[in-house]
C-alpha cells in the first residue's frame, strides 16, 4: 500500500502520515509522531503538504489541532488533479516546443566534430569549408610536408587555386622546405609561406569557424571541429609559432 501511494505522488513521509491518521483516526500531532515514526520536526511540514493536496483536514478543540485523514475516496480526486496539472503541463511545454528545439539547434550550430575517411570525404569537406569562405577570411595550415599520398599532392593546389579565385588569403607553415610541393605552393598569390622542422605528425587547417586535422597514413582521414574556443586555441598557437617560423 506504502509504494502504490508512493507511485501516485505522495513522499514516503506523506505516505506515513496518511495511512496513520486512517487507522487511528481524528488525531493530534503527538499521537501521529509516536504512530508513524515522523519527527517532530517534519510533522508540521508534512501534514500541511497533505492539507493542499486534500488528504488531511483538521478542527481545533480547546486551541489544540486534531487531524483526520480524508476518505480514500478522495485519492481518486487527487489522481484526477494530478492528471489534469500533468495535462495542463503538456500544453504549456508543446506552446515553448519551438522555444526549445530552436535552443537545441543553436546549440547544435555552435559545436559540431565530424570524421572524414578516404580521399572522397576528405575532399568533399575541404572544398566544401572553401565554398563558406570570404576574401575577409583567412585559412592558416602547419604541418605541411609533401610525402603524402600523390592523389592529395594534387588535390590541394587545386583547392588552392580556387581559394586564389576567390582572393582568399593564406598562411602556411611547412614542416620541410625544397621540395616540388613547397616550391608550388609558395609561388602562388595571396599565399605566404614560412618553414619550421618537426612540427607536426598531423597537418592542421583553421578556416573559417572550423579546424581540421589531417593524417595521410594507411586510412586518410580529417577530423572536422566546430567549436569556438578550441579554434581559437588552433589560431593562437598558429600565430605563435609563425612568429618563431623562417621564412
């Protein structure tokens, strides 16, 4: 019986309390604490808890309160009320629904990791990061190095030249320096170039509002980061060491 009236919404306390006053009747506080093994302390709150939900009521004889517990009857009345405050509840939260799916989406906007396997997804989310960016933009990448699968060689000045079309400028720090790769890449417009030796096992880019890194082993993959401040901790470390780089 204690865990049915549990289920329904009343606290263990409560629960005490109630089935106490229906078994001995019109009562005084006194009389429930010694029954129901409540504290003193907690008697006053819980019975006043039982009276708003309609399970206790009480008279006053000779400026002493007596308590009696309602009819079990009225529990059902209670169920109802609760069925009706949970209905009303739904409404309210299906009215602020686009409220909260509108919080999710902006939150979903500003934090996003995706991973990129193979030479198809790899040039499928750099040439699509290049298509969102503005000649007010600038893409910086370190820990470039030439031996790499050819297929990707041959990808990125393609990358390159349409980021040149679009005036987009660019930074990037070599982990080598002479060879054939290093000496394209340098000559090209809008582009800077500077070197500094064992930087990286991984090529980082940071355009845009995304960064990403690049590993060119058995399985090419990138993995692809929206968020804010791990950005700009990319960006901040870039610009560190291209102060330390050489030209």
């Amino acid at each position: 019986m204690e865990k049915l009236l549990q289920d329904i919404g009343l606290t263990k306390g409560e629960t005490k309390v109630y089935l106490t006053l229906l078994k001995v009747g019109e009562t005084t506080t006194g009389k429930i604490i010694d029954n129901a093994g409540i504290s003193s302390g907690k008697i006053y709150e819980i019975l006043e808890k039982l009276i708003k939900k309609g399970l206790v009521s009480y008279i006053v004889k000779d400026k002493t309160k007596y308590f009696t517990a309602a009819s079990p009857n009225k529990i059902v009345d209670f169920m109802h009320e609760k069925e009706k405050q949970l209905k009303d509840k739904e409404q309210e939260i299906i009215k602020q629904l686009p409220l909260l799916l509108e919080l999710e989406q902006t939150n979903q906007k500003d934090i996003e990791i995706q991973l990129f396997q193979g030479y198809k997804g790899i040039q499928t989310i750099i040439f699509d990061a290049l298509s969102k960016l503005t000649k007010d933009d600038e893409v910086l990448a370190m820990g470039i190095i030439s031996q790499k699968p050819e297929t990707f060689n041959l990808m990125w000045p393609k990358w390159h030249e349409q980021r040149i079309k679009k005036k987009i400028n660019c930074k990037l720090l070599f982990s080598e320096k002479h060879t054939q790769y290093y000496k394209e890449l340098k000559k090209m417009k809008y582009t800077k170039v500077k070197t500094i030796a064992g930087l990286t096992p991984s090529a980082i880019d940071i355009m845009g509002d995304h960064a990403f890194i690049f590993t060119f082993g058995d399985t090419p993959s990138c993995l692809s980061i929206k968020h804010p401040e791990i950005v700009q901790s990319f960006k901040t470390f870039f610009n560190n060491l291209w102060d330390l780089a050489k030209e």
